[in-house]
C-alpha cells in the first residue's frame, strides 16, 4: 500500500507541473471551494490533520490575536491559514503575520493557498495594517514563490 500511496504522489506531483491541469483544477477550485473563517469543527478538522496524536482541547482556545481561515470544497478541508497578531511585547516578532498556511497536496498550485493568503490580507488591511510579515523557511520553494 505504502509503494502505491508513494506512486500516486509522484504522478499527481507531476501532473500539477503541467500547466493544463492547473487551468482545469484553477477552474474546479474557482467554482467549488469555499473560503471562511475557521469554525470550531473546522479547527478540529485542520487540528486532526495536521496533528492527529496530539490533544483537541487546546484547539478550541479562543485567542483574539488569531484568526483562522479554512478552504473547503464539499465539505472537504482542502487548506488552512492564520492572521496573527503579536502586540509590541512580542518582540521581535511583532506586527501582523500571515502564519500557518497549509493546503493539502490534491489542492496545491491551483489558487487555494493564494485565495486563502489574500482573506489574510484583506483582512489584515481592514484592521489598518501597514505590513504582513512571513518567514517562510529558505528550502520552501512554493511558500517563497506564492
């Protein structure tokens, strides 16, 4: 199962190469996926998927300094993001920061991880943001690209 599962990843990676697909996923993205602020079933949804050992309770902690957003399609997780906003106290890391951005491998390079850092933005303007930082690590090719 593990070689199959290997095998299909590598097929659909280079298939999302191919410029063809991405017009026709762009499209299917483009009328089926919605984007939202993250409810507390989709935090559990985004939380069981990105850590599935680890504990829900802190999950549902509310903090005022962080927003979520999640892109479903269907019913479907397809990605997650967060604005966060770290106070001067925070130092160095102050300011608004777009953070945490993940799309599921069957949804990348098909406008899902852009849409989902635009609501960041759009967000972030409307609050009176001068600036959104990102660290984005120097392997992380698409993160640097997008």
């Amino acid at each position: 199962m593990g070689k199959l599962r290997r095998s299909a990843g590598t097929v659909l990676r280079l298939m999302q190469g191919v410029a063809l697909y991405r017009r026709i996923g762009q499209c299917l993205v483009a009328r089926g996926v919605t984007y939202r602020e993250a409810s507390d079933a989709d935090k559990l949804a985004v939380h069981r998927w990105l850590n599935p050992k680890g504990d829900p309770a802190r999950v549902l902690h509310r903090n005022p300094n962080v927003t979520d957003w999640v892109a479903d399609y269907h019913g479907q997780l397809a990605g997650f993001v967060q604005l966060v906003r770290h106070p001067p106290e925070h130092f160095p890391y102050t300011g608004n920061w777009l953070f945490a951005l993940y799309v599921k491998s069957l949804w990348q390079r098909l406008g899902v991880g852009q849409a989902l850092s635009q609501a960041v933005i759009e967000r972030a303007r409307a609050e009176g943001a001068q600036t959104l930082d990102l660290v984005v690590f120097n392997d992380n090719f698409r993160g640097i690209q997008l």
